[in-house]
C-alpha cells in the first residue's frame, strides 16, 4: 500500500490520477498537516472514487499537547469527518512530558471505531520518549495503524527501528513508515523493515506570482521555492508505485 500526504482537492486527483489507492487528506501541509474541510473530503470523494481516505484531525500547528479547547474542536471534527464518509481518522494527543494522552485518544478511538473507521495514531509517536511502551499502549487502546519515522527526522534514517517495531509488534499493529520516502528509497526501506506499507508527498514546487509583492509577502518557501506553493505531483506518485512494482 502506497498512501499519499494530501493537502488539497487537486492534490488527492493528482495522486488518485497516479494510481494511489489510499490518501492521507489534510489542510495547511506547511503547519505539518491540519484538519481539512468538509467540502474537501466531499468532492474527493466524488471525483476520486473508490480511492481510500483518512482524514487528519489536527487543529493547530506545532506540538501535540491539546487544551480542552482544541480537544473540543478534534472530537466534533472527528465525528463529522466519519459522518461524511471519511474511512478513518488520523491523530495523536500528547502530554507535555512527551508521554501520551491516555484519556483523549481513547475518547478519539472509540469515536473512530463507533463509526467503523480506522483509527491512525500520526508522527507524535516520533516525539515520545519510550516507543515501545508507547506502541504497546497504542495495541491495548485499539489503535490501528502508526504513522512513524522511526524517532528520526527521515524514514530511512530510522529504518533499524522501524524493523524492530515491525518484528515486535507487527502482527498486532499496521506500521507505516512516512517522512521522506520516494521513489528512489521506498523498495530498500520496504523490503528492510519488513513493511508493507509507505506514507508520501510526492511533493513538487507550483509558482504563484501573487505570492509576494513590493512592500508584502505571504511566502513559506524559502530560496527558490520563495513564489511557490507545494502541491502533490502525479509523476511522482506514478514512479514511486512503478518502483515498488515487483516488491
């Protein structure tokens, strides 16, 4: 399984149209992911159908450490996602000593699994401190899948361990591994760790001249990429899902 990071209605066509079966859908990709719009997962679900979505449930950028408020606005979010034909919820709650959120994700679990959905804890797992009492909490609760880098910035560079989660608690748990994996990297990980399942961007660079002008700028890249916005490129999710062919 190849799923692709979305950030948009023309991002899921772009990876519907290069052959992803399950997309990850998001808003605001330069925060790290946030919850994206009802009307959002509504059109891809009409332009792009049969094409698996999880929704991200995220409400502001940064950490992973929720006020009742934010919390508040995940559990709505969560429930009309799922009522609008998300097939799971992607999240994770964190305390501030890096330790996790028992309470809220459990809230979360049972919310996602009273809808039949697939509950997916993200990358706050790469910021906890002990993965594999985090992992074995995460299997108690219910959790289905988790999105990891491994604890390291890049996939790769934490592949030792996501085999060692894989080994350990693979058949319990779907391990995903995200951050950095292309075309070029995705069969050595895959056929590494063990996995059976990658996270992408496939992520290319569009101008915007509006972007900046003499006296404003609303620019997140940098260099480059300064007049640019990034969007999911087809090409790229075709060449990753042709490099895996014979995986």
């Amino acid at each position: 399984m190849v799923e692709i990071c979305c950030g948009s209605f023309y991002d899921a066509l772009m990876a519907y149209k290069g052959g992803a079966k399950r997309i990850e859908l998001n808003s605001s990709l330069n925060l790290g992911g946030l919850t994206p719009s009802i009307g959002t997962l509504e059109i891809v679900k009409e332009k792009c159908n049969g094409i698996k979505i999880v929704s991200m449930v995220r409400p502001r950028g940064a950490g992973f450490c929720y006020c009742d408020e934010d919390f508040y606005v995940m559990e709505r979010d969560c429930k009309e996602l799922l009522k609008n034909g998300s097939d799971g919820i992607v999240f994770g709650c964190l305390n501030s000593d890096f330790t996790l959120d028992i309470y809220k994700n459990e809230k979360l679990i049972d919310l996602i699994h009273q809808y039949n959905g697939e509950a997916v804890f993200h990358r706050a797992f790469d910021c906890v401190q002990n993965p594999y009492e985090t992992i074995e909490k995460l299997i108690d609760m219910g959790v289905d899948r988790i999105l990891t880098s491994g604890l390291k910035e890049k996939a790769y560079d934490g592949r030792f361990l996501i085999k060692e989660l894989q080994q350990k608690y693979g058949d319990d748990i779907e391990i995903l591994a995200g951050s950095g994996i292309n075309s070029n990297n995705a069969k050595e990980i895959m056929e590494f760790t063990g996995i059976s399942q990658v996270h992408s961007s496939c992520k290319e660079w569009i101008c915007d001249n509006t972007t900046k002008s003499e006296n404003v700028s609303y620019a997140f890249g940098v260099g480059e990429y300064e007049m640019c916005y990034d969007a999911v490129s087809e090409k790229l999710v075709s060449e990753l899902l042709k490099s895996l062919g014979e995986f």
